[in-house]
C-alpha cells in the first residue's frame, strides 16, 4: 500500500475482481467466492451493490449489500491486511448503508463469525447489535454465526 495516498471509494468493477481474489482466498477460506460468483454478484446491479476502495488502481479493500424490498443484508467486507486500521472498512460499510438507504432499505442485517472480534466490533461501532445466532453456520457446520441488525 503507497503510505500517504487518497484512498477514493468507487463502484466495484468487473476488472477489480482478479486483484482480490488472493485475499479473498486468505481471508475467507473455505468461505471464499470465486471470481465468477463475483462476476454474477456484479451483474446483479438491481439488487447488489459493491464497491472498492483504491489508492490509484491498487485495490485496498471492497464490500457488497443486497437490498430486496425495505430490507438489507452486507454480504461482504474485506479489507487487505496492509490497509487495515486505517477506516477503509468503516468508509465502505457506511457507503453501503448510503446506497441501501437510498434504495428504499429500512433496516440491515449481516452475519459474521463468532471468532471475527475485529468485523464484530466494525459493526457494532457502526450501531449493529446481535439479533441471533446460526449454529454451524460457517466452516462446514463447525463454527457459528452471530446475526447482527440496525435499522437504517
Ligand atoms: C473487518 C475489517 C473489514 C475491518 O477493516 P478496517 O479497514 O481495518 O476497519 P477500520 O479501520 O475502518 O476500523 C473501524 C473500527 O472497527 C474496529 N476494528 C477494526 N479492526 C479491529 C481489530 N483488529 N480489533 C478490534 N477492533 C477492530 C474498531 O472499532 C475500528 O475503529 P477504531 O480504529 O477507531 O478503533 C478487516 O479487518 C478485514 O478485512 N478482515 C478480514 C475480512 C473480514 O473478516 N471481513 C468481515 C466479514 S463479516
């Protein structure tokens, strides 16, 4: 990451799929998408709306929010580990809640793992508060998820 560069927030493109799936991988696992999942989450424009964080064309971080009806749901957040700490993943989830806001969304739920403290309390900063949890959720069935809610 360039120390000192202006990170700008912009719609997430087809062409910034190849530079996060690395990190997809690292962060995500055996959650990880594919770069075709991407590809179709992209071309879903009526419902999904991702964006990238960029320090001239090097991808920092990304994120994606689903909104049917009046209702949300964060479907990722990922933020480089070379960039983190630095309120990039603050500045896309609130650029989500923008969007989701401005398509009609009421109210936002996402899960995340119980063992992710550093996302959890991303979320809960940003006035999310644990609504319920999916056992096995993650992982093949071996480590939970923590539902999580706001409204809008
Ligand atoms: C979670 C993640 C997106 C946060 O991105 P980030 O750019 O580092 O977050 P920010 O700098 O905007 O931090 C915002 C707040 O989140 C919390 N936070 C972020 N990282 C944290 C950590 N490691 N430990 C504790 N709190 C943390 C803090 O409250 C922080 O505010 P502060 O810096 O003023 O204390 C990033 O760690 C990441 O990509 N992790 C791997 C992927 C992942 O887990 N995604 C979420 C899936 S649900």
């Amino acid at each position: 990451m360039s120390r000192g560069a202006e990170i700008a927030i912009v719609p997430m493109r087809a062409e910034h799929i190849d530079a996060l799936m690395p990190y997809e991988r690292e962060m995500f696992g055996a959650e990880a998408w594919t770069a075709s999942g991407y590809r179709t989450e992209l071309a879903d424009t009526e419902r999904r709306y991702y964006l990238a964080g960029l320090t001239g064309d090097e991808l920092l971080g990304w994120a994606g929010v689903m909104v049917i009806g009046d209702s949300a749901e964060i479907l990722t957040v990922g933020v480089i580990p070379a960039a983190r700490r630095h309120g990039l993943g603050r500045r896309l989830l609130d650029g989500l809640l923008d969007e989701a806001r401005r398509r009609g969304a009421v109210e936002v739920f996402l899960e995340v793992r119980v063992d992710n403290e550093a996302a959890q309390s991303l979320y809960a900063s940003e006035g999310f508060a644990q609504v319920g949890l999916r056992p096995g959720y993650y992982d093949a069935g071996r480590v939970d998820a923590v539902v999580m809610h706001r409204e809008l």
